[in-house]
C-alpha cells in the first residue's frame, strides 16, 4: 500500500514537472549574446533637447542639439530656436520659453 501510493505521488510530480516545462517551451529562446536593451517607459509630455554642442563666430550661432545643427529661427519637434548662447540656448515650445543647457560632458576645454 505504502509504495502503491509512492508511485501514485511520484507520477503526478512527474507530471506536474512536464506540464510547467512544456510552458516554457512555447516561449522563444532569448539569444545569449545580444545586448541588454531597458523597455522604454512612457514618453514625457514634454520633448527632451540635449545641447551637445554650441558654435558661436562673429557670422554665425550654431548648436547641436539631439545630433541636429540648429540655427536661431531653425526648429526641432515643435520648437522653435529664438537665442543660441555661450552655455544654453532658448526655445520656444506651445508658447512657452524652455532654457536648456549646454551637456557639460560634450564639452571640450
């Protein structure tokens, strides 16, 4: 009796452990070697501009802004370039003013 019931337990585990392996089968195998990528969360309302660069000579104000090179009067997802400076330059976005700031890191002395 005591061993029937062993044998009884013993295939239902047996079958509880092909079930939830089959579960995995379905899925597709992840490649081992590709870079990790983060899932994106959900955009800001707002477009983020990262200045990576600004240009300035006595004929011209240029900045790189998201790897695009702006002019004052020049535009970029809705905004409009109204001053390029030393350090930031002024946008202006849905009629308001966003300053944004030269990325210190881009920077070379």
């Amino acid at each position: 009796m005591h061993n029937s019931l062993l044998n009884v337990l013993a295939t239902l585990l047996l079958l509880v452990m092909l079930a939830s392996g089959t579960a995995y089968a379905d899925q597709p195998l992840r490649d081992p070697t590709r870079p990790y990528t983060p899932i994106k969360g959900p955009r800001a309302s707002s477009p983020s501009f990262v200045v990576n660069a600004i240009i300035i000579s006595p004929e011209r104000r240029v900045a790189i802004v998201n790897g695009r090179r702006l002019a004052v009067g020049g535009s970029l997802d809705g905004a409009t370039v109204m001053a390029i400076e030393k350090d930031h330059l002024i946008l202006e976005t849905g009629g308001k003013r966003i300053r944004a700031e030269l990325n210190k890191r881009a920077m070379r002395r």
